[in-house]
C-alpha cells in the first residue's frame, strides 16, 4: 500500500535504525578485536597446536559466508535450545567473523615486524610477551591502522545483514518504511547517505592517523 | 683466573648441514678475544650459541656459571649477564634513545621511573652519546646508533659482551668511532668476544685471537700470530681479506 509521504517520523525511525547499527558494529568490533588479538597470539605463538588450531579456524571462517554464520547462530542454535535475541545473535556472529579477519590482518602486521627486533629483545633478558606489549606491537600498530579501520568500514556495511534474523538496523529500518511508503528512491536513498556519514568519518580518520603517526616518529625530540 | 665462557667440542647443525664441528675455546675474565675468519666460517653461529640464541646439537658449553647446554637453563638470568651487539644495531625505531637504553633495566630489573634517566644517562657518556639522550634512532647516524645499541646493552651491566661484526655496514670514518667505544671497554676490563674483520683492532685490543675456518677453530695465539701465521689457511685469509 502506498502510504502517503516521507514524514520526519520516518526519519527518526531511520536515525533509530542508525543507532543500532552503530551498536552493533560497535559490539563486533569490541568483542571482535579481543577475540581477534587471540587468534593473533595464537597464530604467531610457538606451541604449533595452537597455530594449527587458529589456521583452521580462521580459514573455516574465512570461507564462509557472514550470512551463513548468522544462520547458524541464530537458528542453529535455536534448534539445540539454545535461544538468542537478534541482537546478540547477530553480535556473536559479527565477533567470530570479525576475529578471523582482524587476526589475520593483525598477524600479518606483527610479522612484518624485523625478526632481529625479537632476538635484541630477546639478548636483553626481556619475556616474550614484554618484547610483545613494548617492542612489536607498537610498531605493528602503525602498519596495522588502515586495514584495521578499513576492515571496520566492511564491517558496519556487513551489520546489514543481520535484518535477515529480525534485527532492525539501518537496513531493516529502510525496508519497513519503504514497505509503507513505497518510495524506493529516496527511502533507501536516505539510508546510503547515513551510511556514507558513518563510513566516511572512520576512512578520514584513518588517514589522518595514518599520517600523524608517521609525522610523530620523524619529529625531534 | 677462571674463565667465565668454556666451549667444549660444540657441534651445531642446521638441519643436515653442520656449521660447527667441534668447536673449543674459553674466554678468561677481563679477556678480550677477536673472533676472526671468512664469511660463513661460523663465527656468527659460535657467537650465538654463547646466548643461546641457538641450540647446540652437543659439546659442553658454560657461561658466567650457567651450563647453557642444559635443559633447566634459566635463559632470562643467562641474558642478564651476557650482552650482545649486532652488525644491524637493532635499536627500537619507535623509541628514544633514552627509552631503548632504559626499557631492558625497567622492566627485567625494576629500575624505577626516576632512575632510568641517570642511568641512561650514565650509559650514554659511556660512548660518549650523552647529548643523544632525547634522540629517536633514526636521526641518528650509523656509528652513533651503534654506539646507542652498545649503551643499551651496557645498561643491563652484563659481565661478558658479545659483538658481532658491529662494524660491517659502517663507513670507515663511523667504524674509528665504534672501535674506540669498544676498545674503551676492553681496557675498562670487559670480557669481550668480538667478531670482527678490522685486523688492527684484533692485533692492538685484543689478548687472544681466534681464526676459524670451515666450523673449526683453526689457529689461535696472541694477536701477535696475526703477524706470523702458522697455517696456510690463516696466511691466506690475511693476505686475500674476506
Ligand atoms: N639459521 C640458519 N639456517 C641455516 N643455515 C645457517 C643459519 N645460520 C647460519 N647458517 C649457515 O651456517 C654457516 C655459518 O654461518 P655463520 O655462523 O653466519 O658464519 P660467519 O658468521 O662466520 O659468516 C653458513 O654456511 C650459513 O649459511
Ligand atoms: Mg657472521
């Protein structure tokens, strides 16, 4: 049915979509990056196990479909008894799809660290997770910025997805208000701008830390 | 005197290849001992073996007291007194000089906050840095972030040095200043084993020279028998260089 026009209660629900969206991502990021720098320990740790065990891992995740995750988590589970609400259904897809991701990207970065920073590390007596917190990861994380937020950008767009298990995201939120207005256009218009407006902050962000980081390393002390 | 690093018939393979076939020395207390030989002799691999920065296949191998060839080796108290230079500095780029110096001594020793800078300080004017304190190594020439890399080490107060090649990828000019830190710090009565290619400092710094030659020790004597060759391996070496 076509159900008149655009009203400014139509664009609240959208920005209420927005923040959900927001929420979400912000949840696959949190709990993802955690989960994430794990999956990075554990592939660049020495026990073998643990890196073949992260290998698989992060190659099955790698492998299949975000959408698939989300179906086996929110219906998979719902079979065995195991009820989530959409929100933490969709989370928890998000965290273990995000951990394979930002632990690869993160190990790649460790790993293009010098190993000889390791051994001088290693000639002063210092642990392995000292050489770690103080020596590689700051500078992994100068590498590791842009894809790192690059990666977030997928990831909010990715939130979308999360619509199929009833979750009212940006996404979902466009479609219900389309479903009534039938004004497709500027509807989901309106969506791809809002998501352009979260998007577009993170990738200018990354930039300009990009370049501040590689500015605080020449400057004199 | 007792000697503070015992090498007895060390033998070190690298999968099929073995690099070092029976390799025996002993560094006394106060001695400084040039390591020479052509590339791929293993002087390197003798050297990291002392650190335990690789495993020895067998042979008996003793440093400061710890038996490096055991299994229950604690290898934080090995490093502790063992310190090492390489010929590519490895100096951490993302922090002060002051910060790579004190790093190791805050956080193995408990240095405190307050203390790290003098102490920092006190490693600096050991190579004649001091004025680089606040420095970030990149702005830092060759010889000058060797002779930081050499601070960093001297911080940890180690009682045998180890330096490998430290000269190599410095101009002439910057070599002069390194090896003066260095021979500062022998006459200063460090142990030191030094691999090195600069003749004349094995000949005027150091007590004991050791030639090795395809994973052996083939000659060795006072920096004297750098003048006076016994086998013609050595006589080849020096006249032919590298
Ligand atoms: N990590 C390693 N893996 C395999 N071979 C190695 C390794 N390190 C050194 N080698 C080999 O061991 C031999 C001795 O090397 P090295 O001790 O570095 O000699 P030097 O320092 O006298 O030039 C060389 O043939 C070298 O190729
Ligand atoms: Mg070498």
């Amino acid at each position: 049915m076509m159900g008149g026009a655009f009203t400014f209660n139509h664009f609240v629900y959208l920005l209420q979509g927005m923040m959900w969206t927001v929420v979400l991502s912000a949840l696959a990021f949190v709990l993802g990056g955690v989960a994430g720098f794990g999956v990075m320990l554990m592939r660049t740790a020495r026990t073998r196990l643990l890196r073949q065990i992260s290998f698989v891992f992060v190659q099955l995740v790698q492998g299949t479909p975000l959408l698939i995750l989300l179906f086996v988590v929110y219906f998979g589970l719902g079979v065995v008894g195991i009820e989530l609400p959409p929100l933490l259904a969709a989370g928890v897809s998000l965290m273990v799809y995000s951990s394979a991701f930002l632990g690869e990207i993160w190990r790649g970065c460790v790993e293009s660290v010098p190993r000889t920073q390791w051994e001088a590390s290693e000639c002063l007596a210092l642990t392995r997770w000292q050489t770690l917190v103080d020596v590689i990861l700051p500078q992994a994380a100068r590498i590791a910025t842009p894809p790192t937020v690059g990666f977030l950008v997928q990831v909010m767009k990715s939130t979308s997805l999360a619509s199929v298990v009833g979750f009212v995201e940006l996404t979902r939120a466009a479609q219900v208000v389309n479903n009534s207005l039938f004004t497709p256009f500027l509807v989901f218009g309106i969506a791809g701008v809002l998501y352009f407006a979260l998007c577009y902050p993170l990738s200018r962000w990354s930039r300009s830390l990009e370049r501040k980081l590689n500015v605080g390393r020449r400057q004199a002390a | 005197m007792s000697a503070v690093v015992k090498l007895h018939d060390i033998h070190k393979s690298f999968g099929s290849v073995e690099v070092l076939k029976g390799v025996s020395f002993e560094i006394e207390k106060g001695e400084v001992v040039a390591i020479i030989g052509r590339s791929g002799s293993g002087k390197s691999t003798a050297l990291r073996c002392i650190n335990r920065l690789e495993t020895i296949q067998s042979g008996t191998l003793e440093v400061c007291g710890h038996r490096v060839d055991d299994q229950s080796l604690d290898l934080r108290a090995l490093r502790q007194d063992v310190g090492m230079v390489f010929q590519s500095y490895n100096l951490f780029p993302h922090l002060t000089v002051e910060q790579n110096i004190t790093l190791a001594p805050r956080r193995v020793k408990g240095v405190p906050n307050r203390e790290a800078r003098a102490l920092a300080l006190e490693s600096l004017q050991r190579v004649g840095l001091a004025e680089k304190i606040d420095a970030y190594p990149e702005q830092l020439s060759g010889g000058q972030q060797q002779r930081v890399a050499i601070a960093r080490s001297l911080a940890m107060q180690p009682k045998v040095m180890l330096f490998d090649e430290v000269t190599s990828a410095l101009d002439p000019q910057l070599t002069g200043e390194v090896l003066r830190v260095m021979e500062t710090l022998a006459r200063g009565g460090m142990t030191m084993a030094v691999v090195t290619h600069e003749m004349a400092f094995a000949r005027r710094v150091a007590n004991r020279v050791i030639f090795m030659h395809q994973g052996k020790v083939w000659e060795t004597g006072p920096g004297d028998m750098l003048a006076d060759p016994k086998t013609a391996e050595l006589r080849d070496f020096i006249s032919n260089g590298l």
